[in-house]
C-alpha cells in the first residue's frame, strides 16, 4: 500500500473510467513491464495516480491474467469484484471528482436477476468487452457500466435474444454475450440472466444442453488438466466468427 491511499481491498474493484494501464509483471519486454519488479511497477503506479488530479484511486487485476495489471480509475465506488484489489485516494475532496459513470446494479428491470456461478445455453448472437480500455476494439473507452447497460440495450432490441452471460472477472477483456437460449446451468465464475417477459412459446433453441461427456472417455474432472503435448485447439465459445466457434453452441 501506499501511506496516500486507503488500505488495498480484496475482491474489490473501483468503478468509472480508466485513465491508464501499467503492467505490474517483471519482464524484461518493455511493453510488459519494462525488467522491474512487481513492487517497482506497483510503486510507479501509485505514483502517476498520486500525480494526477483526476486519478482518484486505483485496482490491480487478478494474478491469473497473463500479464497482472494495475488501472489507474476516476471513479468513487467499491463494488465486489472477485480476485481484484482496489484502493482509494485517503485524502479525496469532500465534493466527489466528476465521474464518467456511477457504479449501477448488475440487472435491468426487463431482465431477471443476475445468477452467479451460472451460464445460459445455445447460440452466441453477439459479443460484447465490458473492459473500459481506451482502444475502442476493447469496450470504447467507456466504463464496464456503460457496457453492461449496451449490451441489456442490444439484447432487449433483438427478438432472438433470451438473456445474456458474463465472463468471469478474470478474463483479460470480460465480455458479455448475448443469448439464444432458456435453460441456466452450472459454470463456475460466470453470471447469466434471462430476459423476465419471455413469450409464451419459446423461441427456436439452437442446441439444449448435454452432459460435459463422451461414452468413450472417463468423466470429466473439474479443476484438473492433462499433462502433455497439444495436439489441436478448438474454440468452444458460441460466436459467429467462423474463427472463435462457426457461430455453433458451446455443446456442438
């Protein structure tokens, strides 16, 4: 921590808009830290926060992404946020810094609410990053919020549309993937929610879901890898880019 600064929360994170990204790995490439320690780039962190005016806090990232990073945020709120940490300027203004955005609730009144640790079947219909990161392949430079609000907006506007998923906070971009299905099941780290007003009858479902097994293999392990060489990859997200799953099911 840093004596300017509200002690570091777990499983927190800080909500509004990033002002910068500062790669918190010691490696020797200069875009990934530049060969200083983690504790070197932490320290520099806090300190281009402390020189800005309009940096009020800021949140690390999880230790399972590739390169763990640390966000320099304007923004007033901590919100529960699994495997980040978050920090707060000790000595903000009585009158709050202008915000790009106010941390809202995870739902929308024509949504049920969020389910976490689940997933929604069928078809992925769109994709969208929830990050708030500056190059606009990557959420637009707007906040996790605006994204969120976008991508209920983009569901609701589309009749094939039954809900949405969100990736688990530990994805390097989280992303929000609008659905064609009606059944929630078990997937650890995500959250899902289906639309409250669904017709009567069901639109067409693309694929119901099947059990996560073969007859010809032992059961499925969770929480285990094969030891090994890789032999082939296949993409198992439902996106429509014949790249990332030929706009199949996860089941498919």
């Amino acid at each position: 921590y840093d004596e300017n600064y509200e002690e570091l929360q777990r499983n927190m994170g800080l909500n509004g808009k990033v002002l910068l990204q500062i790669t918190l790995s010691s490696l020797s490439n200069p875009q990934w830290g530049g060969g200083r320690s983690y504790e070197e780039n932490l320290k520099i962190c806090y300190q281009k926060c402390t020189a800005n005016a309009h940096c009020t806090g800021i949140q690390i990232a999880p230790t399972n992404w590739d390169h763990e990073e640390c966000f320099l945020m304007n923004g007033t709120q901590l919100y529960d946020r699994y495997g980040w940490k978050a920090a707060k300027k000790s000595n903000l203004p009585t009158e709050e810094p202008t915000t790009s955005v106010a941390h809202t609730p995870e739902y929308d009144e024509n949504y049920e609410e969020p389910q976490r640790n689940m997933g929604l079947n069928g078809k992925g219909l769109l994709q969208i990053t929830l990050s708030s990161l500056s190059n606009p392949q990557w959420g637009g430079g707007r906040s996790y919020e605006e994204n969120l609000k976008i991508c209920y907006q983009k569901c609701t506007a589309n009749t094939q549309c039954t809900g949405i998923q969100i990736a688990p906070t530990y994805w390097d971009h989280q992303e929000c993937f609008l659905m064609n299905g009606n059944e929630l099941y078990d997937r650890s780290g995500w959250k899902a929610a289906k639309k409250s007003k669904l017709p009567t009858e069901e639109p067409t479902i693309s694929e119901v879901p099947t059990q996560e097994y073969d007859e010809n293999y032992e059961e499925l392990q969770r929480n285990m890898g094969l030891n090994g060489k890789v032999l082939l990859q296949i993409t198992l997200s439902s996106l429509s880019n014949p790249q990332w799953g030929g706009g199949r099911s996860y089941e498919e």
